[in-house]
C-alpha cells in the first residue's frame, strides 16, 4: 500500500509475515481495526497449541488502541504480536 505526501514522495507502509514453506502456517482474516494495520498466521505445532503470530504497524501520530489490542489478542489463546508500535 502507498500513497502521497504533498511533496510527491511515495510513503509505503503496512505489514508483511515471512515463513519457511516447510511450516504448518495459514493466513488468518484480522478483523477491522481503528488505527493499526495487521497480518497474522497461525501456526500449527506438533505436540502443541496453535500459536497466532501478528505483524503490526501503528502508524504516526495514531494512538494505541485498547480496542485494537483486544481484536488482535481475542484470535486465539497464544498470540504474539511484534512490529512498529511507534
């Protein structure tokens, strides 16, 4: 995703997961969020829970969202989050 400052210098921002194909790893839908952009898998472990894994982007000046963190940590009982939080 990108769009324009009005400098005309393009800003790409987002989020982005990168896994070994040998990974028992699906996408999943990440509801709609306020002001953070997502992308989540979960990854399914041999002799343990499913893990859900969410690369985040808050960008600035947005706030952090309670509400946002609720949606992300309600996809499953093991949920790490990591990215820019700013």
């Amino acid at each position: 995703m990108s769009n324009y400052e009005r400098t005309g210098h393009t800003v790409v921002r987002g989020t982005a997961l990168y896994y070994r194909r040998s990974l028992h790893c699906g996408p999943i839908n990440i509801p709609p969020l306020t002001n953070m952009e997502a992308t989540g898998c979960r990854l399914a472990m041999t002799g343990h829970s499913t893990l859900v894994i969410v690369s985040v982007y808050l960008p600035s000046p947005k706030r952090l969202l309670r509400r946002d963190l609720r949606a992300l940590f309600a996809l499953g009982d093991a949920v790490i989050l990591f990215g820019d939080f700013n």
